[in-house]
C-alpha cells in the first residue's frame, strides 16, 4: 500500500497530511471509489502527501509537458495536471480500459480532461514511438516494475536537460532490503535503483515519500 508514507507512523503521517494544504473533494471521492471499486488494486494510488508534492514540484518547474507511466484510476495524472498550465500537456500511458474509465470521469471533474491525452497501449510501445527529443520537462513512472530499467531508458532521451523524472515505489515496500525478495518486481526495482545511480545522465535522490520516490534531474 502506498496511501501514506511507509515508514512513518500512522501518528505522524496523520500529522502530517493535517499540517499540509487539504486535499480537495475530487481526489477524496476518486480515491473512496477507487476503494469501492477495486479494493485488491486501490493500495497501487498514490497518497495524499505524494501528490501534494508533485503538484508543487510541477508547478515549481513551470513544467508545460509532462509524461506519466501509469495511470491507474487517475490520482497521480490529476496531481500532475493540476500543476500545468491550461495550455499544458500530459500524456498518460496505460494498458486498463478498465481502470482509466474512472479516470476519465474525474478528470472531467478535476477539470483537467483537456491537457491530459491516454493512451492505452503497453507504455514501452507507446514511448518509442515518440521522436526522440527534449519533449517533456517531466516523467513520472509508476507502472510495472520490472519494466522500470526500460521506461527510464525510454524517457531520459526525452526529457529536456534541467528537466526532472520521478519514480515511483523504489523501496517496493522495503523489501530492496531483503536478500531473501527475490520476485522479479523486487529485482526489477533493485536493477532500477542501482541503473539510475550509474546514470551519468542525470543526479538523482531517493526520497522517503510513499513507498520510496525517485526524484532525478537530467543534466
Ligand atoms: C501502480 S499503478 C499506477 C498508479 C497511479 N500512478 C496512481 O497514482 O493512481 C500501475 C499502473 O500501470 C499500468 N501498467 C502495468 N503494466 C503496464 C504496461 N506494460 N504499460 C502501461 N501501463 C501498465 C497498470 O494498468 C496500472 O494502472
């Protein structure tokens, strides 16, 4: 699960989101319907805090472009968007008709349904067909780890220098810690951590947020 900051208390975290700006209706009611919705998936949302955080970080950019990889039922692409300006862009790739149906809906709610353009197609497909240019001031990834090493691979070309990615779950619940995870998921985010490290293209700081959150700038 990933609605809060792993390693703080529920104490703390409770403080935390209290002392932080409100989140507003639209992101609650899309994260209780995801709940009711799906409630074996809905741990996959990003939390409160996270996306917080990435609407500022967004808006601190002056980002105008920006590409997400996973989109699930639409909270981090809302967090995302709201940080653009009105002629902003986001593209979001998914491969759940299903689960972007929702996020269809509240897009429309957040107001946002303009700048944000889906598409449903295994991301690493969508991503290459892209021209291989400074397109997008900003990444974020949050889809199947052991797709991770490929996205970033995908997306470093097509970030602007100065430009920033984030990446999500690169804790995968603390189990990078454990010898004994072996999962591909596990080692797909372990490969990723330590891909991103050796990256002479970017400098990059792992962030306690959520499940752990990858925040990298392109040089
Ligand atoms: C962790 S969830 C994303 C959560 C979302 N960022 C949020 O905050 O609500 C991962 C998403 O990646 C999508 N996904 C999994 N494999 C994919 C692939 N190969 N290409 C594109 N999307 C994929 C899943 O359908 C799912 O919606």
């Amino acid at each position: 699960m990933t609605r809060s900051s792993e390693n703080l208390s529920p104490e703390l975290h409770e403080y935390l989101v209290a002392h932080s700006s409100p989140v507003d209706e639209v992101l609650v009611d899309l994260a209780a319907e995801t709940r009711r919705l799906f409630p074996a998936s809905a741990g996959m949302q990003i939390g409160p805090e996270q996306g917080l955080f990435m609407t500022a970080l967004t808006r601190l950019m002056g980002a105008r472009d920006v590409v997400e990889v996973g989109t699930f039922t639409g909270y981090s692409s809302i967090c995302l968007a709201r940080g653009l300006p009105s002629d902003g862009t986001l593209l979001a790739c998914d491969v759940s008709e299903e689960w972007t149906s929702v996020a269809r809906r509240y897009w429309q709610r957040a107001g946002v349904a303009d700048r944000i353009d889906l598409r449903i197609a295994p991301a690493i497909e969508t991503l290459r067909a892209l021209p291989e240019e400074p397109l997008f001031d900003l990444a974020f990834i949050d889809a199947d780890k052991e797709g991770y090493v490929g996205y970033w691979e995908a997306v470093v070309p097509r970030v602007r220098s100065g430009g920033a990615l984030l990446v999500d779950n690169v804790f995968s619940h603390n189990r990078v810690l454990d010898p004994a995870q072996t999962s591909p998921a596990v080692q797909g985010i372990r490969d990723f951590n330590a891909h991103a490290l050796a990256d002479e293209r970017t400098e990059t700081v792992l962030l306690p947020i959520g499940d752990g959150l990858t925040l990298a700038r392109k040089r």
